[in-house]
C-alpha cells in the first residue's frame, strides 16, 4: 500500500515541475517579447532567448526570437549556428526541417 500512495505522489510531483516548467517558459518569452526591438536590454534578451530554448528545446519559435537577437547584435554566425543546431535536432528527432519563420530569420542571416 505504501508503494502505491509514493508512486501517486512521485506523478503529482512530476506534474507540478511539468506546470513550473511551462510557466518558466512563458515568463521567459515575455521577457523575450517586451525586451527586443529597440535594442535596449538586448544583452537580457539574448540570455531569455537561450534560457526559453534551453527550457523548450522543440519550440521553433524560441529559436527564431535567439536568432532574431543575434542579428539585432551584429552575430550572424552565431544566427547560423543556432539555426544549424536546431535544423540537426529535428531532423535526427523528427524527421522535419524548421518551421517557415524560422527558415525566415536564418535566410535574414545569410544576407
């Protein structure tokens, strides 16, 4: 009997790091979103940007928004390799290429 209330009390733990988890991510695209765009607090968003990605490796758009920073910062290699990490993480996982956004900003980045 003990086993099994531990074994209901390991799901709701892991239950609740899967709902802190998405949460963290949603607070870290938040911050990603109000931060870009004017350049301002772009060393910030470039470390939310990677902190989302970390956070949800198979959300193509936290790519997109870290690619997106990059470029703002004058790193386009850095664009590049970030989209090549996310391109070879796909298509060994999934079989599937990058969303189009994300074919956008990479295309952006080549120049």
């Amino acid at each position: 009997m003990a086993g099994r209330a531990n074994r209901g009390e390991d799901a709701v733990g892991r239950s609740g790091e899967a709902e802190l988890h998405v949460r963290a991510c949603r607070g870290v695209v938040t911050v990603v979103d109000d931060g870009g765009g004017d350049g301002a607090g772009e060393t910030v968003v470039d470390v939310g940007a990677r902190r989302a990605v970390e956070l949800a490796p198979f959300r193509e758009s936290g790519y997109a928004r870290l690619m997106k920073c990059q470029l703002a910062a004058g790193e386009r290699a850095e664009a590049v390799r970030v989209y090549s990490e996310l391109r070879d993480l796909l298509q060994e996982s999934m079989g599937l290429s990058p969303a189009p956004e994300v074919e956008r900003v990479y295309l952006e980045a080549l120049g």
